[in-house]
C-alpha cells in the first residue's frame, strides 16, 4: 500500500505504511459535527489554547499531513503534531521548539474526537518534559531516572527477565533487587 503526506507546510514524501486498512466510512454525511476537510481541522485546532496554566507561554502550534491510500487519491485522514516552545533543557533559559509524536486523525471523525486527539497529543508532551524534569539521587550522583530518549536497551537494564531464570541486573552494587 502506497502512502503520500502532504503537509501545510509544504513537505512531500513517502510514509512507509504495511498492512493498513483504512477505516473511513463509506457514506461521509454532511454532519458539521465531524472533520470533512483540511480547513476544518486547521481551525479547530487553532482554537485551542492552554488558557490560565503555566503552559500557555509555550507558544504551542500543530502541523499537520494530508494522508492518502492507494489506490484512491482522496484523503483519508491526517497526522496531526504538536510543536511547542519552551526553556532548552541543558541552558535553562535559552527557548527552543520541539515538538511531540505524530497523532491520526480520520477524516470524518468527529469535532470531539479530534479535540481530544489534540488533548492526548499536548498531554504526552508535558508529560515526556516531566519525565526529562524529574531527577533523584543515586549513590551520590543525580540522575533523570525518567528519561524519555533512553534507547530500548537502556531501559531493559534493571528489568526482570520473563523467558528465562528470574534475573535483575542492578543499576549499581550497593542496590538491592527484590524477586
């Protein structure tokens, strides 16, 4: 199955999809409570706002892909992803953009759906700058234990194993692992 994204902002390219059916409905009623198009979906999610938080300085915008199945050409949906400004990590205080994982939209889905799509994609992101925030004292060095952009690997260490002996690798000498 051949995939293309469009996006709004102008990148063409092919998305690597196998074994994906689409699940749009057959018959797409005019009901204005469901996504019919792209200008729909861009003015619903410019409507949102993170109003009264300490999040609403984060500047959040959303990009958006056109995604289509072969072999029709008409628009099945769209992969939405949230972009959003805050304090770089390292320095504290210099601003950077970044942005979350892509989340899809069907086309035809409904107003509440998408809002709520848009609320889990905003969601994950504080949640992965909590996790890359939240750090504890480890034989006298701090850590971010949470790291969101460990690789698998690095989150297998300390892990029991389930298809074999019962076995913990500890994270350092004097730390006790329990069975």
């Amino acid at each position: 199955m051949e995939n293309r994204q469009v996006s709004s902002f102008g990148k063409v390219g092919p998305i690597p999809c196998k074994n994906v059916r689409s699940l749009v409905t057959e018959t797409m009623t005019d009901d204005p409570a469901k996504i019919r198009t792209l200008d729909e979906l861009k003015e619903l999610l410019n409507s949102i706002q993170m109003v009264g938080t300490r999040f609403e300085d984060w500047d959040f915008e959303w990009f958006i892909e056109e995604v289509v199945m072969s072999p029709s050409t008409e628009v099945t949906g769209w992969f939405i992803q949230s972009s959003f400004e805050r304090p770089d990590l390292e320095t504290g205080s210099r601003m950077q953009r970044g942005s979350g994982r892509r989340w899809f939209v069907e086309r035809g889905s409904p107003r509440t759906g998408v809002v709520f799509t848009a609320w889990m994609a905003i969601q994950q992101i504080i949640i992965h700058e909590l996790h890359e925030s939240f750090t504890v004292m480890v034989d006298g060095q701090r850590v971010r234990l949470l790291d969101p952009h460990k690789r698998l690997t690095d989150l297998a260490v300390g892990s029991r194993r389930v298809d074999g002996p019962p076995q913990v690798v500890p994270l350092s000498p004097n730390e006790e692992t329990e069975h």
